[in-house]
C-alpha cells in the first residue's frame, strides 16, 4: 500500500449567496500566483454569464493552486468552488464527495444563513473537516466577535482560530492558506491499489467528447489506459488526463489523491453519469465509491421549444444540460396548444430558471415553459394511487376518490420588524405556524408547515418584497396531506387550453381564475373578432373576461418608395405573429403561457 | 404607363407630426436644389427614354413654399426630357399658407393639372396643436382660388382633442369649397417627432376611438359623394389620383430629389436623404441612390397582394395570375381560408370586406411569407 502524495488539500467553499465566495476564491488564487491580479477578470470562477449577471455560481468549478507553506513545504490545494442556493444543494453534496476539507464563510456583518447551515451539516455528514472564514471585516458595520459567536451557538464548531479576513482588499488571505495547510487533512486512499475515481462533473467537448470531472480516491489513470466505470459496459482507452489551472492543463499521468479531468473519447453522454466510479477496464476495482444521494425533482414543467421542428434540438440541449446536472430529469410530453415538448423535474424554481435561461443561452432555443406544478398523489375510485405533476394527466374528477400534495417544513429567518409581513404571507398560503424562535436580538426563525405547491408559485419572491431582502428561506419536503384541490382549465374563445391548466387549491381557485382571466386579456394581442377568456372549475364557469376585437391596423399613407419600407413593417408584423401558437382560432404569444405565474397584488 | 416623382425638401417650418425628409432653414437652398433636380431629370430621362410618363407628382416638403418659376421650370423640364402623354395627371402639393393668386395662376398656365391642399382639419387650435403654418381662413381663400380645378383636401383624424363634429367640419368644408377628393388619414405618432410626445402621455385618442372617427368620416364622406377607392383616399367619380393608384397597382415610376423613390424593371431603389450627398453626386454626374434591391418573383406576388388589397377595387385574380404566371388561390389557398370570414371573391376579384378594410395589416401579413 502506498498513501497519497500527502501534501495535497482537496477542499471546498460553503458560503451564503453573496457573502463573498467567489471573491475570496479569486483571491487565494491571486495570493498563490495561480493568476496576476492584472489578468484577473473579475470573478474568475463564475464563468457562465448567468453566473455574473445575477452574481451566483451555479456550477461547480475546480480549480488546482501551489503554496509554499510557512513550514517549507510545497503544497497543492484543489479547491472546488460550489453554488449556495438552495436549489443546488446537490450540485454541493457532489463536490463534497470529492473534498476533505471545507471553508466556511460568514458575513461579519450578516451572521449566518439558513442555507449556508443547510451545506455546513452536508459537509459535516460527509465528515469533512471545516475551517470556519469570518469575511468581509472591511465592513463599517462588521461584528466579527457576534460572527464567531453565532459559528460556536448554531453549529458548535470552535471559531477561535477563524482567520478575519477581507476577500474584497486582500487582508488575511495568507492566514487562510496556512490553515488550510493545518487544519485539512490529507487525502487517504491507495496510489497502488486498482483505479477509483468519483465523476463528481462532467461536460461535453465537441473535440474531445465528454470530459470527466474526477477526484481519484485510489489508484492511477493515465493516457492510453483503459477505462469504464461501474455502470457503463463500454470500455475507453484515455486520451488525455489533467488539472484544473483553472482552465485544464494536460499532465502525466493523475495519482490517488488528486482532482482533474479525464477525457476518452467518450461520444454519448448516457454513457457516464455524475456520482459513477471510473475504473480501470484491465484491472477492475470490485466495489464502486459511495455515489450521491438520488434527488427528487419537486418543481415540474413543460418546455417546448417556440418552434415545433426544434424538438429535436431541445431534446439534445437537455441531454447536454443533464450531463453536468443529473438532477435535471425530462420525459417526452405532448400538449395540444403546444405541440412536443418535454415534462421536466427540477429541484426547485430557481433551479428552473436557470435551466431555463441556459437553454435560452447556451443553446439559443427559443423556448415555451408552463405553470410550475408539484407532484400530487391521487386516489382514485378503485383505489389505486397515481402521481401527477402534469395537470392535464389529471384523471376526470368522477374517477378521483381523493388527492394529496406534498407539504413542507419551512425555516424563515428574518429580522423581527417583518414578522406581521411574514405571518400574513403565510397565512394567504395556507401555512400554518409552528414555532418562533429569537436566535439573537436581530434575528427571528419562525417555523411554518406550508403546501409545497403554494411556494413554488410566488412565494419567494413576495418574502424577499415584503421583507426588503432581509428574510431568508429554507424548506424541505415532509410528506403529502389530504387536501381539497381542484384542476383550473382556461378556455379560449370557447377551447380549453391545455398548456394553461393548472392544479390550485379549492379556497383560491376563484381568485386565481379571476387573475388569470386579467392578466390573460392584456396579454392576448386583439384579433379580428372578439375573445371570452373563461376560467372553469369541473366545467363550471368561475371568471370571464372579453378581449375585444381590434378595430384599427392599418399602414398609414402607402405612397411611393414607401412601399418597401411599408412591406418591411408588415413583415415584421409577420414575424411577430409567427412567434404564436394557435389554440383554436385563437393566436397567443408565448408570453401568455408565463401569465399564469403573475398576480395582481404587488 | 409610369409616374414621376419629384421631392422638394423645404418647408416654412416643420410640422409636429412629419418624419419626411424635409428642411424648414435650408429655402436658400432652393437654386441649387432645383438645378440638381432638372440636372438629374436630364439624367434619368435619357436613360428612360422608352418610356410614357402619364402622371407628374411635385411632393414634399411643401412645393408651393419655393418660388412658383422654380415649380414652372420643373414641368417644363419634365416635359422636356421625359416623354410625357398628352393628358398627363401634373399634380402640386401646396400648404394653404404659402400660396396666392399669381402662383396658382402660374401653376396653371405651366400645365399643372390637380392640387393637393393640406387642409389636415378646420379646426384652428388643432392646426397649432400641429404645427401647421396656417389656418382655416387661408385655406378657404386658396380653394376659392382652385375653385373649379381638380383638387385634393387632405384631411387628418386621430388629433389631440379631436370630436366627431371636428373632422365632420375638416370634411363639410373641403366638400363645400369644391374638392373632388379627399385623403383621410389617421395622425401616426412617429419615433422622434414631438406627437410621439404627446402619444407617450396618452394626449393622443386610442386605436378604437381612432375606428370611430374613421368610421364617421367615410359615412359622412360617402353621403356627400365621395366614393371610398383605396382604405385612406375617396373621390368623385373619375377624380382618383392616378399617380397613387399606379403605386398600388405595382406600376413604376421614377423619382427625382433627396429621399425619393423608384420602381423601375422590379428594382426599387431610393435616393439618399443627405442635402450635401444629393448636391454632391448630382454634380459629379452620379445618381444618388444609397439603397437598390430587386424584387423576386416572390416579393412581387406579395407587393401586388399587399397593394391591391388596400384598394376597393381589390385583386382581379385572372390579372394577377397572368402577370406572375402562377395560380393565386393556389398558392395562398392557407391564407384564403384562414380569412375567408374576412375576404369576399366576386367576378373573379378578392377584396377585403368593406367592415375589414381598417384592420387590413393582420389579414394581409397571411400573404407573406
């Protein structure tokens, strides 16, 4: 047995969203030479555009730095930078797989945060060791003594060896570097025993096939080997093995121990999944490395792409999405107002979002989302049990005995001059209290049961209005509860549109018919004839509006050399008209299929 | 047969609404302007020596803003190097505030033939609102001086405080003081003129209203003889304004000045909106056409369709397959049944339904690809 190159720290970064991960990331990578602080762009890590415009990491990304340790040694750090939302808790118990060691960050000024607690006890799960980082000292308003304190209260880590630091002007930052160098264990593991190496990512190159993202936990890979790895049958001879510098940098030859990327040549993204064991075709290893816990998709809906005869295209752009992102599940779909489609499960909404964006992006489809669902257990009459989480699968309401919808527990965490705010939008979504809990004096939990399909609706966003941004939200699933929903059809000019059924609750279908039917007639364009927008309950009628017929589209003065100018008005007119489906006779704008997300109040 | 176009660019001021290519502070331009037009007439009139231009147009800008020899000389040009028929349409636009007796008498006498009176609407305080440079009483003194001639009123609805009763006087005095046709066109808030100002602060009445009163305007122009030929402009019998129907029959025609236009052998190509450019090119003897694209068989069909469905004569499917060598109702057999609530074929011809006329843009897109 040999063990790993023992001067090696594989770690990772567990921060709150905005309190300065990335910057601190970028900063050790600076102090370490990896990068001049003139050829920095700003952020380095966060690479995809989404990432920088909203100032999230969403993907994981790792990174190799060298330090010459104070005890005179040459140390090789791989950090693994990871996103803080919610949402992507499982993008964070990837990288944690493939670390020993994690960083946690905490806001001097903000304390920390119900998400950020969520990670540091995945860390803790996965045994990693944790150096807790108090940030942002610089601040006017920097508390860094409460900070500690919070670290010891909440999550009963020692805090007294926490470096006080400031990733925005660089104080400190060696500080975290000799800890990191003290306190991280070396990786364990067996440089002569067979090939172990868990994907932890993986993306596709059009040149080189999917890159494998790996930490080897045992073993050696190098170029010309023959690998698989424990699900796949297909064996692959490697073509290229490296690091992370932090764009990939070929080496020879990856020893236990260490983190990089393995690229064979692989052509179909099926083949590997993220959380699989790569091993050694020729000498295999005979048990796999731990994968990841298999996620729930609990937010679900259907893309289609605004042009039908881009199916195809939308189906790879999944595929492609769903190789750096298992969580992303997809099915086939068919809708009759919008053709074929996908039913897509996702963690969460923001999660939904921003594979939405990506797809928009990163693949330039144009594409058609409906109504975010949950998935509801339905009893039906002859007592079977079905999951639905696409309303228009709804079986008819004589064939329903009863129905359930999954229900959460959720943590709010909020200063207490927004409690009455909090409480009331609770309240408005059926949620019911369970306990308040003043953490210090600025800080409030209050604990609520809530119907999952109530969250994923507007309730983010209302929380983070009524409060000014301060309150923050965690919530996991507790199971599913008997409760009185009914399906909200739409009908236009007289047809039921599919892609706008949705499944509410029976208290607020009025309301939300009534808004739907609003918001419907602003964003249905008028036609040559007049529209009634109905919302239906079992067939009875609940709300009406009239979109009424245009009475004026008509180029004014068509003289002369005008008339290319005029033709290029109608053309464009024309372009506008072919972005819209037809449901019935009637034509609409993708945007109306994102109306049933608006409401009327704030 | 063919048109001409001639554009003068100059103006007393410019109008609130106007996105034409004119310039009120550049008249002492004029000389020049007018010796680059006849020099570019020379030009085009050698190179169109086989054709038969049966309408003139002098547009603008105001054309009667120039001194009246200027607009003598310009006929007489046309004359000169283009081959004009004998009972060629010579049109003049004028604005009833620049104009006077000897003028028209000029304009006569050199073989102008219609006039087209921006009137816009009677009302004295809605002319202000649009920076019109004259007002009611002017108008009045300059169709009594066309008393007798062919002329044109150019009415105006969709005003800022514009009622009913307003446009049905714009109206009932272009009617009583003689004219034999009347344009009636709805105020367009164009990007960048100070109306879109007023549209922005929702000064302006909205489409419907804007329905209504055009509705009340064809009714009213209808009981007093006016027959409605194409979606904006109504006449008296045989006073259609040949020059404007050439343009929705696909005709060609040739235009002479800055930002003029022209559609000769299925290329329609523009001149440059530039003063400087255009005195520039004319003088080194090079035509100042910044934009040219020939239109296929394709854009043909769909100019053709756009065009004469905005007529009430509409599409003689029989003509328009001979022309293009193709089977219409075959070809947009999809278009035809999707608006076939909207559309009528009588005696061989598709036109739009009279109560659909003023939504004509969402049933003619259907045509295009």
């Amino acid at each position: 047995m040999k063990k790993p190159n023992q001067f090696i720290r594989n770690f990772c970064i567990i921060a709150h969203i905005d309190h300065g991960k990335s910057t601190l990331a970028d900063r050790l990578m600076e102090h370490t030479g990896q990068v001049s602080k003139r050829d920095m762009e700003e952020q380095l890590l966060d690479s995809m555009d989404i990432e920088r415009e909203r100032g999230i990491t969403i993907k994981l990304t790792p990174v190799r730095m060298f330090y010459d340790a104070d005890d005179g040694n040459e140390y090789v750090f791989n950090l693994i930078d990871t996103p803080g939302h919610v949402d992507f808790t499982y993008e964070v118990s990837r990288s944690l797989a493939a670390c020993e060691g994690a960083i946690l960050i905490v806001d001097a000024s903000q304390g920390i945060e119900a998400q950020t607690l969520a990670n540091v006890y995945l860390a803790l799960e996965n045994n990693l060791e944790i150096l807790p980082v108090i940030n942002k000292i610089d601040l006017p308003s920097a508390r860094p003594d409460e900070a500690k304190k919070e670290i010891e209260d909440v999550i009963g880590l020692d805090a007294s060896y926490a470096p006080l630091v400031s990733a925005k002007d660089g104080t400190n930052i060696k500080e975290v570097l000799e800890s990191a160098v003290k306190y991280f264990p070396p990786p364990e593991g067996d440089v002569d025993a067979p090939l172990k190496a868990l994907i932890f990512d993986s993306y596709y190159d059009n040149y080189k096939g999917v890159i494998l993202f790996v930490r080897l936990k045992d073993g050696k890979v190098d170029v010309g080997d023959k690998i698989t790895t424990f699900r796949a049958d297909k064996i692959y001879e490697v073509t290229e093995v490296g690091v992370f510098a932090p764009s990939m940098l070929p080496k020879n030859g990856l020893c236990a121990g260490e983190v990089g990327y393995i690229a064979a040549s692989i052509k179909s993204i099926q083949d590997v999944a993220v959380g699989d064991t790569v091993i050694n075709a020729e000498n295999r290893a005979a048990e796999p490395l731990p994968g990841y816990k298999k996620v729930q998709s609990v937010v679900f809906c259907g893309i289609y792409p605004l042009d039908g005869s881009k199916f195809g295209d939308l189906k790879d752009a999944l595929l492609k999405l769903q190789l750096n992102d298992a969580s992303l599940v997809f099915e086939p779909d068919t809708s009759q107002a919008l053709g074929f489609g996908f039913r897509c499960g996702f963690l969460g909404l923001l999660h939904m979002e921003i594979m939405q964006e990506r797809l928009e992006r990163e693949f330039n489809l144009d594409i058609i989302t409906t109504a975010p669902s949950v998935s509801y257990k339905v009893i039906k009459t002859d007592s079977e049990t079905v999951f639905v989480d696409n309303p228009s699968h709804l079986p008819p309401v004589s064939e329903i005995e009863s129905m359930e919808e999954p229900i959460v527990h959720a943590d709010i965490y909020s200063p207490p001059d927004y409690l009455g705010q909090i409480m009331d939008l609770c309240r408005d979504k059926r949620g019911i209290f369970e306990q308040m809990t003043y953490l210090d004096a600025n800080r409030v939990k209050l604990e609520y049961r809530l119907p999952l399909n109530e969250i994923i609706f507007d309730f983010f966003d209302k929380i983070k209005s009524r409060t000014r941004g301060y309150a923050s939200f965690d919530y996991e699933i507790t199971g599913y509860e008997k409760s009185k929903l009914v399906k909200l059809d739409i009908l236009l000019n007289g047809d039921v549109c599919d892609a706008l059924s949705i499944i509410v609750h029976e208290s607020s279908a009025y309301s939300r018919g009534r808004t739907l039917c609003e918001n419907l007639k602003e964003a249905i364009p008028r036609q040559l004839f007049e529209i009634p927008v109905q919302a239906a309950v079992g067939g009875k009628i609940i709300a009406r509006e009239t979109v009424k017929a245009m009475r004026k589209d008509v180029l004014a003065k068509c003289y002369g050399g005008d008339i290319t100018r005029k033709k290029k008005l109608l053309e464009k007119q024309k372009e506008g008209k072919k972005r819209m489906r037809t449901i019935g006779s009637v034509e609409v704008p993708s945007e109306v299929f994102m109306q049933i997300l608006k409401t009327n109040d704030e | 047969m063919a048109g001409i176009y001639v554009h003068i660019p100059f103006c007393k001021q410019k109008c609130r609404y106007c996105d034409f290519t004119s310039f009120p502070d550049k008249t002492g331009f004029a000389e020049s302007y007018m010796t680059c037009v006849y020099h570019e007439m020379a030009m085009r009139g050698e190179e169109l020596k086989n054709y038969v231009f049966d309408t003139l147009y002098i547009g603008g800008g105001t054309p009667s803003v120039v001194d009246e020899s200027y607009i003598a000389m310009l006929v007489a040009a046309a004359k000169k190097y283009f081959n004009m028929a004998e009972n060629a349409e010579i049109t003049i636009e004028m604005n009833p505030g620049t104009v006077s007796a000897s003028k028209i008498a000029l304009y006569k006498k050199c073989g102008i033939n219609r006039f087209s009176v921006g009137l816009q609407t009677a009302v004295d305080s809605q002319l202000e609102d649009l920076g019109r440079c004259h007002n009611l009483s002017q108008f009045i003194s300059c169709a009594k001086l066309l008393r007798g001639e062919n002329f044109s009123v150019d009415v105006m609805i969709g005003l800022k405080n514009q009622s009913l009763e307003d446009i049905g006087k714009s109206i009932d005095v272009a009617a009583a003081y003689g004219a034999s046709h009347v344009s009636m066109y709805a105020l367009t808030p164009e990007d960048g003129t100070p109306v879109y100002t007023d549209y922005l602060n929702g000064e302006l009445p909205d489409g419907d209203e804007v329905a209504e009163m055009y509705a009340y305007g064809v009714n009213k122009l209808k009981k007093l003889g006016f027959v409605r030929y194409e979606v904006s402009n109504f006449c008296k019998r045989g006073r259609e304004s040949r020059h404007n129907l050439n343009y929705w029959r696909r005709g060609e025609y040739i235009g002479i000045g800055v930002s003029a236009s022209s559609h000769i052998k299925n290329v329609r190509f523009t001149n440059t909106f530039d003063l400087d450019e255009y005195f520039k090119c004319i003088m080194t003897n090079r035509f100042p056409v910044i934009d040219s694209t020939e239109i296929d068989a394709e854009g043909r069909r769909e100019e053709a369709a756009m065009l004469a469905l905005r007529t009430a004569y509409g599409l003689n499917l029989a003509e328009f397959n001979a022309v293009h060598g193709c089977d219409f109702e075959k070809i947009y057999a999809e278009a035809l049944k999707k608006n076939s609530r909207y559309l009528e074929i009588s005696n061989g011809v598709l036109k739009i339904k009279d109560e659909f006329l003023y939504v004509q843009n969402t049933i003619i897109c259907d045509f295009l690809k």
